[in-house]
C-alpha cells in the first residue's frame, strides 16, 4: 500500500471577534464571524507498509515536527480511536505565519485529520473527527465546516452559513500584515481578565452585530470601520507599532485596520481597485521590512 495526497490548508479571518465572558472551566466563551482565505500552508500526507515511526518535516526549521505540533498530536488522537498499520509520512510547507490569529496550525490539523479519514475510507463518523479536532486546539474544529461559519462557546459552536450570505466580500481584497512579533494568547486573555480594566462584549450584542455585518455584505456594500474585535484596544494599548496603525490608517489613509484573532496579525479590506503600494511602504515603515503582508481573498465554500 502506498497512498498520497496533497492537500491546502487555508488561514481564517475573523470577521467579528467577541469575547463575551469566562467560563467555570477558565476557557472564554466567544461569537465570532469567521471565513477562510486564499493563505494555504500546503501538506503532504503519505501513508506505506514500510515498517517504522510516524515522521514529519517542514520547511521552516522553527517548526517543531514532534509530537508538540498539531498535525502529529491530532495523528496521535486519531491512532488511539481507530487503529491502523499504515506508516504515516507527513511534510509540511508553511506559508501561514504562526503566532498570527490567522489559525495555521489549526488547519493544518484539521484538514490532515479529514485527509487521513478519507484515506483510510471513512472510518471516523463527522462527530468524532470534531471532538478530536477540538482536542488539538479551539480553532481546529472550524476548519471542518463551509466557509464562512459562526463559532460560538469556547469555539465548539459552529453555524456554517450559506457562502452566498457573504457574496459582497467577493468584490474586495483583504491586506493581511504581522509584525515579527508574535502575540501570546494566554497573556491577552489575562490582561482581558484583570477586574475594571476591560469590558467582555454583551452577548446579544455580538450576535446582533454579526447579523448586522451579514445583511452588509449580502447588500454587496462593506465599511471597513465596522469591524470589532474585543482585544484591539489591549493589544494596542500593549504594542505600540500595531497601536500606532491602528490610529494612523483613519487619518492618512481613511481605512481601519483590525486584528484578526488573537494573533497579532491585522488585516485591512479593500475596494478592488485600491493602489496598495503607498499602503504597503507606510506599514514597513512601522514594522520594518521584515514584516509578514500578503494580499489574499475570502474563499467562499460549502464543507
């Protein structure tokens, strides 16, 4: 036997970003509206009857390709469900940042979990891969559903919506940037967490203002002020270089930038015809020429 695939996994953007509380359990519960991009990490999946360990390499030596990464935990969880005798050869070529928000190593474990399914014809049930996929991180398990989704719980609620819900965003391009630093999750959700320093978003509140961001883009218009994110003003206030952007783009530029998760990448939307160049060097001259900033695109998709 010598099976192979070759699959791309995308970023995600979050569109609305809410954290609406903390839970008994010390996780948060969030209402996020969520679509993936055209920004793929690309993996290659083998399976062989030659005897020996599991293996993974990557393309970025940083990466480590251990039992700590995503892809050869969520291979772990999938061995200890279902048997097989098949060796598993994995590479991987990263292309998302990590430490971004842009939910990288989630998809790729997600898609090698729905990939190796398929390759051994099917024999985890739908259920079963999401609560796996959860295992291996929150944002796993929404990379399983149509693009774009509405995630809701500690990310463990997901509503896929009808892509055509979201046909106005066809009509933009999306200008993704990161600095070359990276944010830590945990440390954000403390700083969100300190008593009388920052507000969690009312619940009803991020569920109207999703509805509110759909019947926009269904209507084929978009404003790229209207786009929240509950750690904006924590990650400005912490990070001067994002903090400044964040005040200089209204001004010099009439745009807004956001981020997108809890990473620190941002993202910007844009008209069409938009002359990103000017753009573009005003924001490596805040973060520098090593910055991460890519033009991507919504990929609109049923599961």
């Amino acid at each position: 036997m010598n099976l192979f695939r070759r699959v791309v996994c995308p970023a995600k953007l979050n569109l609305y970003l809410g954290v609406t509380g903390k839970r008994d359990d010390d996780y948060h519960d969030i209402a996020s509206l969520v679509v993936q991009l055209n920004l793929f990490d690309h993996l290659e999946i083998r399976l062989s009857d030659i005897p020996g360990d599991d293996t993974m390499v990557c393309d970025v030596p940083e990466i480590p390709t251990d039992h700590t990464n995503t892809v050869m935990k969520a291979l772990g969880f999938f061995r200890k469900m279902y048997e097989f005798p098949h060796r598993v050869s994995v590479v991987l070529e990263k292309n998302i940042p990590t430490g971004s928000g842009l939910g990288g190593s989630c998809s790729d474990a997600a898609f090698f979990l729905k990939t190796l399914n398929e390759m051994l014809a099917f024999p985890i049930s739908d259920t079963d891969l999401r609560l796996m996929a959860a295992k291996v991180g929150s944002d796993a398990p929404l990379f399983l559903s149509s693009s774009p989704c509405i995630v809701k719980g500690r990310g463990d609620s997901i509503a896929s919506l009808n892509p055509e819900r979201l046909e106005g965003l066809r009509k933009v391009k999306i200008l993704i940037f990161k600095p070359i630093f990276s944010i830590n999750t945990q440390q954000v959700y403390d700083i969100l967490d300190i008593p009388g320093s920052w507000n969690y978003a009312n619940p009803n509140v991020a569920t109207n203002f999703i509805q509110s961001l759909l019947s926009t883009y269904e209507s084929g218009t978009f404003d790229s002020q209207c786009y929240l994110n509950t750690f904006e003003s924590v990650v400005g206030s912490k990070y001067t270089e994002l903090g400044l952007i964040f005040k200089d783009l209204p001004v010099y530029f009439k745009l807004f930038a956001h981020l997108t998760g809890t990473g620190s990448a941002c993202f910007i939307l844009l008209k069409e015809d938009y002359d990103v160049k000017p753009l573009i060097e005003y924001l490596c001259e805040v973060l520098g020429e090593s910055a991460f900033i890519a033009l991507a695109r919504p990929r609109l998709v049923r599961a």
